[in-house]
C-alpha cells in the first residue's frame, strides 16, 4: 500500500496556468522542508525539468549535462511522467509509488484540460484517469481573467462531470484586482468546492517559450533558478498551503506495488565487465526518461553521460550509444562545429555498435540538418518545417534490431517541427499502425533511430536487448 500524501494540480484547459501552479507549489513545500514528488500527467519532457528543480531545495540541483536524475532514495528527486498511453494504466500505479518512495507529499501536473486523453480513446491519458487510478484529489487551476460569477457554473460542470474524479479546491489565478477575487469568491461561495489559492495577472515563471513549448532548464539554470525563487514566494503568498496539504493528506491508501527496474542482469556484468552506455544530455539534447537510465543500469550498463556541444570524445570505452530527444534544431551550427565528437559517433556507428536514437538523435545522425553537416551515420537530410507534428502512434518493429525483435508492439509520442527525408531507410524501425499506416525510421547495422519517442518502462526488454548487444 502507499500511503504518500498526493494532489493532482489540473485545468479546464491548457493555459490556465497549471505548470505555474504545480511547479511553484513543489518549489514552495520543498523550502518548507517537505521531501517533494513531482510527477506529470503525459509524454511531456520539459515541464519535468522544471519540477526537478523546483524540489531540489536543499540539495545539489541535477547536472545540464547529463543523465537524468537519481534513483529514488539518493539525490534530488527527478521529474517523472504518469503515461497512461505509453505505459498503461495498470502501471500509473507502480510507477507513481517507485516516484514517490519515501517522499512527503507528491505533486502531479495535469495535461491540457482535466478530462482531454488520446484522441477518439475517451479518458484514456486523460489527467482524470490518472486522478482516479492514484485516487488523489484534483486541485483545479482556473483562468479567471475574463469572467466573474460564470466561474460557479464552470466549477461546478467539471466537479459533477465525473463522480469518481474529486475536485477538492479550486486556485483562481490571472485574478485582476481585489475587487474581481471578492466577486470570484461570492460566486464560489455555495458550490462546495473551497477556494484555496488566488495568484495575480502576472507571468509568474518568467519562462520564455519556443517552437515546441518552454525553453528546457538546462540552457537557462541561472534564470530559471531565479525564477523559481519568485514563484516559490508568490505562490506561497497566494495560496493556502496547510489547507492544501491537508487535502493532499486526505488521500486513501493506494493498492500498488512500486515498479522496480528488475531486469535480470547480462551475464557476466559485474563491476568490471559492465558495458559502458553513453547517454546523450546537455543543452541540445534534454529530453529523456528516469526510468531509462534505471533500466539500463538494472540490465548491466554503466550509463555515463556526455555532451555533444561540448565533449570532443565519447566515454572512455563506449560500447553502445543513446540520443534521445531535445533540441538540436536550435543548437545545428555548434553541433556541426564539433567535428572530432561528429566522427568519433560515426565511427562507432559504422563499426556496428549498439545506437538507439529518438527524434533529435534521429537528426543528429543524419547527413544535415538545416544543411549544416551532422555525423553522416543515416543517408538523409533533416530541416527546419512550419508544419507540427504532435501526437501518440501504435507502431511494430519492422525487423529485428539493436532494440526490438521483429513483430514487437509498442506505443510511442510524436513531437517535433522538423521533417526528415526520407522518412524511413530501407530497413524502417517502426511500421506505424495508428493513426495512418507508415513505415518510419532507420535500422542500419547496429542503429535504430526514428522520430518516435517510447517509454521503456512499458516495453523493459527493450533495455536489456540493448545492452546484451553492447556486452556482445
């Protein structure tokens, strides 16, 4: 059973200020000396990024260059995400309880509207399916910048809408003067559902934004540190924060079992003989799973990380090579620029060893991008497009590869502004089923990249047939 006290912070719809919120409280709680959870509803890489450091209060904030937090237990707390799509919504259970152990209070932010899942799929992914399989109270963040007494009747359709979802307090934010908070609050009075914060018109995480939503903590520490002080102060100013965490303490026992990355280790992966992993971090390259890491220690990997805007050589002794996600697109020029660590990838590509790359690793293996040259590993061309790409794909492994056996089911997350051509080699990695039939991605030797970004607690195998290729 976990008895973790837990808040799910949701909006009726995207903008309302949900990250603002759910960030500021776990910054707010955490220098109140609380052991702060931060979790996130959907495949969202970013938003974890500033949850990890609004808990790293009073410990060593997670480097920009590399990996993706600590193990549960030691260090500051990584972001972790709640994918009831990838992952399935018997595992939001497990994977909330590994987050969460030993931790004070857990903080959840909710994704796009409270009741918006995956397309045509009703709830599923939905922050109220994950609300209900945590069975924590939803606290709901309402824009009230353009209404007065109509935020009764919108309070009142999403707490009755779903029986089982319970919303335990409302924050109003975007407020304009105190004159609009006592007509706010006269129109809440009677519906049973407390007000328990009230922020101000005012950009409270001072964040700038991109092609693809926030600009990540890792290129802008300095001021996002700076920021989240801020935050912290108004937030705390602005809410009732023992009123929350006394609903958040209200939450029954949740029936799970903390999700362990089990694997049974290669063999022979004893302290001497693991297989060295580089994994792929600092500013171009942020987008990333804990529980990968996790996996691919728990198979007999040392994970060590680099920089490819900075580190002119991989690890000593790389045997195997993961690229995940972020934003080579913004960094193209100094990426090209580091021709010595552009070979040294290529090198080991083309001597067949393990490389598993999602969407950015995608573009940094190809021959371009935007027509600066990149490592040459894929015969394709990558640029810069208007049109995005968002959205969850069911896909099969077309052939055997460094990552999965032919036939091997997975559902992943599209998201990127780019365009790849062509979109898969002969070998494809994926034949996506859903929505459209395509093939899409490379399998070339010992590489399996594609724009599809998968969460491998869903599909463990998948770690451990890479690192049984990188003792091989």
């Amino acid at each position: 059973m976990v008895n973790v006290p837990r808040l799910v912070v949701a909006a009726p719809s995207s903008g309302s200020g949900k990250t603002t919120v759910a960030t500021g409280l776990m910054a707010a709680f955490s220098e109140r000396g609380l052991a702060v959870s931060p979790h996130k509803v959907g495949p969202d890489y970013i938003d974890p990024g500033y949850h990890a450091l609004a808990v790293a209060s009073g410990s060593p904030v997670p480097s920009a260059s590399g990996g993706s937090g600590a193990t549960t237990g030691s260090g500051p707390r990584p972001g972790r995400n709640l994918d009831a799509y990838m992952c399935g919504p018997g595992l939001i259970g497990p994977l909330f309880a590994h987050g969460a152990a030993g931790a004070d209070l857990a903080v959840v932010e909710g994704v796009m509207g409270l009741y918006d899942g995956a397309s045509g799929q009703g709830e599923l992914a939905s922050t109220a399916q994950v609300s209900k399989l945590l069975r924590a109270p939803v606290v709901l963040v309402v824009d009230a910048s353009s209404q007065s007494r109509s935020v009764a009747a919108l309070v009142h359709g999403f707490a009755s809408w779903d029986p089982e979802v319970r919303i335990g307090g409302v924050i109003l934010n975007k407020v304009a003067t105190d004159r609009h908070e006592r007509l706010l609050r006269d129109a809440l009075d009677g519906s049973g559902v407390p007000v328990l914060g009230v922020l101000r018109r005012t950009d409270l995480l001072g964040t700038p934004s991109r092609h693809l939503g926030l600009v990540p903590v890792a290129e802008r520490h300095t001021d996002a540190v700076r920021s989240m002080r801020a935050l912290a102060d108004r937030v705390r100013a602005g809410c009732d924060l023992p009123a929350l965490l006394a609903l958040a303490r209200s939450a029954p026992p949740l029936d799970a079992v903390a999700w362990q990355p089990g694997i049974e280790p290669i063999a022979g992966a004893d302290r001497a003989g693991r297989p060295v992993v580089a994994v792929a971090g600092g500013s171009a390259f942020t987008f990333s799973y804990a529980e990968h890491t996790e996996l691919l220690t728990a198979a007999g990997a040392e994970v060590v990380p680099f920089d490819p805007l900075r580190d002119e050589r991989l690890p000593e002794g790389t045997k195997g090579l993961v690229i995940g996600g972020g934003f080579p697109e913004v960094y193209a020029p100094e990426l090209s620029a580091n021709e010595p660590l552009r070979a040294a990838v290529a090198k080991l590509a083309h001597a067949g060893a393990p490389v598993a790359a999602e969407c950015a690793g995608l573009l940094y293996l190809a021959r371009s991008l935007d027509e600066k040259p990149m490592c040459g590993v894929l015969d394709a061309d990558a640029r810069m497009s208007e049109r995005l790409t968002l959205g969850y794909r069911e896909a099969v492994a077309v052939g055997d590869s460094t990552l999965a056996a032919a036939g091997t089911r997975v559902r992943g997350h599209e998201f990127h502004r780019t365009v790849l051509e062509p979109a898969a080699g002969p070998e494809a990695a994926w034949g996506v089923v859903h929505p459209a039939r395509r093939l899409e991605g490379f399998v070339r030797g010992g590489v399996h990249a594609s724009y599809l970004h998968t969460h491998w607690a869903a599909t463990p195998r998948m770690a451990r047939r890479f690192v049984e290729r990188c003792a091989a």
